[in-house]
C-alpha cells in the first residue's frame, strides 16, 4: 500500500492531522476512500500490514467512553503493526485547558506518532494539534466532527451506489448534538450528494441553513425518493432536557420503521452509527434487513477507513 | 503444535466453540489436556509460538470484571501471536437481548477471529455463538459453565494422578451458585472419575440429582478417602441473601482446615478457583500446604489450557 | 545493548528487584543512567529494540491509578518488544495482606518475568518481591520510594550539566508525604549532590535530619544559588487535612514564580514529577519557560530509564 497516490500528496502536505471534514476537497476525500477500500479487502482475507506502523505509537486517548470507536482505532493501529496504548481519562479529574496542554507536553515527550482524540468539547483535539508533534485525528469532539465515522459511511454508500455526486442523502433526528451529522454534512456535500436533515425543530441546530441542507420537519416529505436514509441515535438526556417528549412520541413522528422506509427509493441503505436504540430511533426488523440495512458494514467500514487514515498521516510524516 | 491429532479433528468438526462441557466425549477431552500440557512445558522454558494465532484477532469481551481470567487469555492470546483487544463492558449500560446481538454484529464486521465471553447471564455466549463468526469460548456465563476453569483442573490433576478415571473428587461449597462446580461435574464424570458434592442443601441446585454425583451435607463424609478436595469460593452476597448464617458458621461446617484434610488420601490434592477467601471457604495453612496445595499450578495450567483452546478453535476454523 | 557494563553486573548480581534507591552505590546508579541515555537516543530516531525483552510479559500492577507511569512502563516494555499486560486493582476488593500474596502466586503461575508495581501501601513491592519469580520494579508505593521517578530526574540533571556530584538541588513542597523526594534525596546524596529540602515544618517527615539535607522553611534561603529547582506537586487531600492553609497561601509562600527563581543560578532547572497544580505549586510561565523548565524531558528520560531497568533486571534473570 505504499506505492502511489501522488495527487493525494500534493494535497496533504498541509494536512498533518484530521480534525474534520469542513471544508476538505473531494481530491483529499477519495483517496482515503480508495485506500480504504484495500483494507477492506486485505481485513477480508486475513492479510496483514505490519510493515505500514512498524515501530511507531499509537495512543487512543479517550477523554469520553467509547469502546466501539477505541476498538476500531486499537484495531486499526494494531493490524498495520503500530505499539497501541490505551489512555482513559475521566474529564473529571482534569482542569480545563491547562492541563490538556500538559498532556500535549507528555504525549511528545513520550514521543507519540499518531493521537487519537475524543473529548466532550468541541475543539479539544485542533487544540492539542497545536502543541504536539504526533498526527492528532479526532475521534468525535463534543458537537463540533466525527470524520472518521463520515468517512466510512461514505466508503459503505460508495461501495453499493458506486458514487456519491447526485445521491440524496437523509440524515434523521438529533442533528443539533450530533458530530456524525456534521461530518456528514460537510462530506457529503463536498462530494456532490444532495443532503436532507429530518428533524423536529427542537432538534435542529441554530446554523443549520449555512449548512446547503435542505430541512425537513417530518419523516415523509424528507424520506421520499432517497437513497440513503441515515439515522442518527437520541442521547436519553435529550428527553430529560425536555427536547423531547418521549422515547415513545419520538419514534412516532421520527422513528424508522419499514412503512417510512418504503416512502425512499427501493434500493435505499438504511444506516446508523450505532450503538442503536431500538424502538426509539429504529424499529428492530428495519435495523435488521439484510436488503437494505448496511449497519454492520459502517463497523467493518470503520476499520478500513482507520487504517487508511492512520497510514496516510504517518507517511505524511516520515516525508516532512 | 501444528501436527497430529487427527482423532481429535474428526470430533471437533460439529464444534466450532468451546461453551460448555456438557456432553463432551473424552475424545473431545483428551487432545485439549494433551495440547495445553505441551504448552505447559513451552511456557517453563519461555518459549513461545508466535505463529499459531499470528494475524488472528482475539476479543476478550467482559460484561463482568475478573482480571485473572482476562488476563490468562490475554497472555494466552499474546504468547501465540495474536492481536489481542480488552473490551470490558458494565451490564448496567446493556439493554439485554437485542443489543447482545448488536454487539455481535460489530464484532463480526471487525473481523473478530476468536471471542472469549463472559457474562453474568447463563447463555449469553451461546447467544452470540450463533451470530457471530469467530470461535466463542465461553469465560464463565452466570451459574452455567466455566469450561476452561474445568479443563484447566483436569489437567492439573491428570498431571498429578496421571489420570482421571477412578479418582474421587469432592467439590465443596456453593454448588448451586457455581459454574465452576457444573463444568468439573460435567468433565469429571464423563472421564470416569467419581464425583461427590459437599454443601448444606441451601447451597445445592435442585437438579443435583441428575448429575450423576453422590450429594454430601457433611464434610466428614464427603471428604473421606478421596484424591482432590476442591473449595469454591464463598460469593459473600449468598450470606446478605440469608443462605449462610455467617462466614464464621459457614468455615465452621464446610471450611477446610488441616483436621478434614486428614479425612481425605494422605496423598489428596487440595484445589481452589481463586481468589480464595482465606478463613471462610478454607484455612491458610491449609491453602499454603505444599505438600497437597495446587491451587498456583491451576493458575498455570491456566494459561496452558487457553493456549490449547485457541490454537485447537483456530485451527478448525483455518480449515473450514 | 547487550554488550558490556560488566562492572555493574558484579553490582547488580545482589540486586534482583528495584525497591528503591536508598543505600545505593553510584556504581549501581552510573550504568542506569548510561543505558538510558543510549535508549533515550534510540527512542528520538525511533529505533525498537524488539530483541531485548522478547517472549518475555511484564505485567503492570497497579493498584492506584497512574496513567502517566503506567503508560511510560507499558511503551518501554512494547518497545523493547516484551508482552505488556495491564492489570489494574482497586484496592478496595484487596483484603491486605494475604491476599497480595495470593497476588504474588498468581503472577508467578502465570510466568510474570517483570512485575511493575504501584501500591498505596509502603513496602508491598518489597513484599511481593519476597514471593515471586520476576523481577520487581516499584513504580511508586505509599510514601516510600518511587526509584525510576528519581533515576530519571537524576538523567535529566546530568544531561544538563553533565554530572551530578557537587550540584545543589532544592526539592520544594510537600516533602513529609512524597516518595519522589525520598528518592531523589537517596539518589542525589549518593551521588555527591547536595540536597535542600524546602518545606513549612508540617510538610517535612520528621526523621529530615538523618537524611543528609539542609533544611529550609524559606524558599528565599532554600533556592539560593540552587543548581536545580525540583517542584514536588501538592496533594489537594493536604488541605482538607489542615496541612496547608489553602491553595492561594500555600502559593505565596511555597510556590515557584520568575521572582524566586532568580534566586536561584542563572542556568538552574525547574523540575516537576507531573501532573502539576499550577497556580498552586508553581506558576504557568515558570512551568513554561524553555530556558529553565525541563519538564518535559523528564517525562522522557522516564522512558528511557524504565528501558534501561527492565533491560537489565531482564538480563540478570536470564543469567542466574
């Protein structure tokens, strides 16, 4: 995997990190999908990269719990050979900006190659970005990106549609306190796909018409003729905010079930980033049909599209 | 280690995980005690065998904590090669059933080779044996098997006695609540050797009788003349739950101490799970005593046994 | 890095475990910081030594939470190609004592070859070196010692100025409760150093004077002309103790400020084991001041001296 892809360089050089999506060109965009999608293949039939990290370090540091995204990255790292370290830290026992800094100061000395953030505020890896000399790429920062999970959902929609200029795309729910919407967003419009939000206002975030999304506020007109419907998860806290009413009211007026479904193109993907709430956000026999559900894919995506970010940012510093 | 045993081949076709012991044949015994005594004797001499699980990935999912099971497959996992990946997960975040099968559907989408489970729910790595791809092996499921906990004291008596048939062993304590007591009732009987339960009947399941063990509700009795005396572990709740009187009572009746030791073969194994309540289930001198204690080489064979457990699944699975 | 030292294996043949520093020999100390330096080289042009320490699992036993060492412990361990196995313990399921020895037997029978440990207790890495095979690392215990912390410390001072006999170091802070002082002051007398403690008398350990120190309870008269200027980091619980008035007095008098660091030499360090109270302890232009603060280097040479430790505990057990 180490031959090619000169235009790519061209483009990163500066690039040294992923912190989000906003703004990337499509030239920088495809060619993480097409080396992803190798990974893809060698995960499929066993094959190993050890050579690709050998001797570099990997550390996930997790200021949030995530054991699904920590796991896709620990994988990722470990299957292109990289050392993998595990740092949780509780939010709890940390001082605000300061002593994020000084985890910056500790992670160059310990001299860490490639930083994989997730912090519950917005900002907190561009901020570390700025004071370490290891590739930093955000694994979800508060309300602001969640690249690497745009990315693979973009690398699942690409495999079944072959493109993804021109698809109409319908992002459902909680978009206001989703990162996944955000990158998404910025992905799927820099591609070329016509994005749609579907949600209650309550939901929605203050800036969404900068966004070029066309908003829905019900199920039917944002669902009809799409290709992908995309279904965000609703945090619990968001009912005992009062945002809404009920996990119940919510899946009457929000929730996927087959009959909302069949308002979308027959060939339409049905996607979440998981974990899944089901019965609130997604109805189960949706969530789990095989025509159109590509949920398990978006997993399997997900460490493609890890490995390909991680060996992309390393190559671009051993280069500089 | 990659030869021979083909005897053994033919039987393991229809098993493709390790959940349990109930039913095994000692054709299905016999190799694994062979495989993880040779690995014994390759852990002595600190050599390892990278190659055996070399590119596999190896998932400890914990829904309980128990560090040294977790870390017996660990070192298993990594002393043969294979990318191993800790996901611990606290029940009280899971919404049972359905989202044990979402869990399994991310495992298998992140290419999982081998998956060690446990759970505090009997069935529940059964449950995901039959979505998931990888080999299950069954860590302790609630009050049902703990197959390796089994293997591993088989092995170490075998290691002892040179063999298993015609021995009497005595299996102290809480019955009822104990996987590990199921998978030795399961493995011992089915080797021939001849099973005793000691308990007070608070502590026995109803269904003892079809076990085919002899039911003592005296240690005098049930500890007369036999080759291993082996103690399970007090869980202190069974005492808030009223089925002990008190830990002081309990030692009292059903502790081991060096006298009830005198009942048993001057020439008895003494044998313990871990991690021992020292003064309730058994005396320190007693659990100390090296002249009939093996409660530390269980810990090795331990290690041993899980070696041969993920060498002899991954195997099959190669060659499916 | 095999070759070599051969004066300090004579040394070292006494010395299975590293306790601690107290009554070490320089004889003992010089090799350690030698390989260290070497290691610390290799870490900068990312250089692993995967030879050194392979087939061989060292297990991080922590029963306090450190990320810090466990991380540094856990990269020198990968780097130098050993299996790394986490085992963190809340020490409130732990019943003293017998049950650390249980520990003990445990680690043994799993076939631990380097055990670090981190214990709230004072001498339970002693204890546990008594019942294991493996060489024995304490990363820190009660009030004790922490001997890499100081080894590292002492990498740091000589790399500045090139040897540490005749240098006048100030350890500053809550000298009574801190096994980082302990240390340092039995390395740095050791080696010729002369060492001030800077304390208000209610920070200080009463047996002070038997130490070989000079004892201030100024910070004017305590930095004076000082080589090196060591922050100890003030635990909050001293407050709530009534050892120190509040955080803001505590600073006025105690803490580090440009002020009185120029009492100090033109070219002193400023030095800090990490994580720091600033504000309390010391001040952020002080802690950030790349003419005197050496504090990031610090958290590297800490892997690097943890390399050179478990390279040679490692090679002492492969030669007896």
């Amino acid at each position: 995997m180490r031959d090619g892809t000169p235009h790519f360089f061209a483009r990163m050089q500066s690039q040294r990190h992923l912190l989000g999506l906003q703004g990337m060109h499509p030239s920088q965009i495809v060619p993480i999908l097409d080396l992803a999608e190798s990974y893809a293949l060698l995960n499929r039939s066993r094959k190993t990269q050890r050579d690709v990290l050998r001797g570099l370090t990997l550390i996930n540091l997790f200021f949030e719990d995530s054991t699904r995204t920590r796991t896709s990255f620990e994988l990722a790292g470990k299957r292109l050979g990289a050392d993998v370290i595990n740092m949780s830290v509780s939010t709890s026992s940390v001082n605000k900006g300061e002593t994020l800094l000084d985890t910056a100061a500790t992670l160059n000395a310990m001299r860490t190659d490639l930083l994989v953030v997730r912090h519950a505020q917005s900002g907190a890896p561009a901020l570390l970005s700025q004071k370490v000399d290891a590739a930093v790429i955000n694994a979800g920062d508060g309300m602001h990106e969640h690249p690497t999970q745009a990315l693979l959902d973009a690398l699942t929609i690409r495999r079944h549609f072959g493109h993804l200029d021109g698809l109409t795309v319908a992002i459902c729910g909680d978009v206001a306190h989703s990162r996944v919407a955000r990158s998404n967003i910025h992905l799927l419009t820099a591609m070329g796909a016509e994005v749609r939000v579907v949600a209650p206002p309550t939901l929605l975030p203050g800036a969404i018409n900068q966004l070029g999304v066309q908003v829905f506020h019900h199920m039917a007109g944002g669902l009809a003729d799409a290709h992908v419907v995309m279904m965000l998860r609703l945090q619990r806290e968001r009912m005992s905010a009062g945002l809404v009413p009920s996990a119940r009211e919510y899946f009457r007026f929000f929730g996927l079930d087959a009959e909302r479904l069949a308002l979308a193109r027959p060939d339409a993907l049905v996607m979440h980033p998981g974990p899944m709430n089901r019965g609130v956000e997604i109805d189960s026999p949706v969530a789990d049909d095989a025509r159109h559900s590509v949920i398990a894919e978006q997993v399997e995506m997900g460490v493609a599209v890890r490995m390909a970010v991680l060996d992309l940012l390393s190559r671009r510093r051993n280069e500089t």
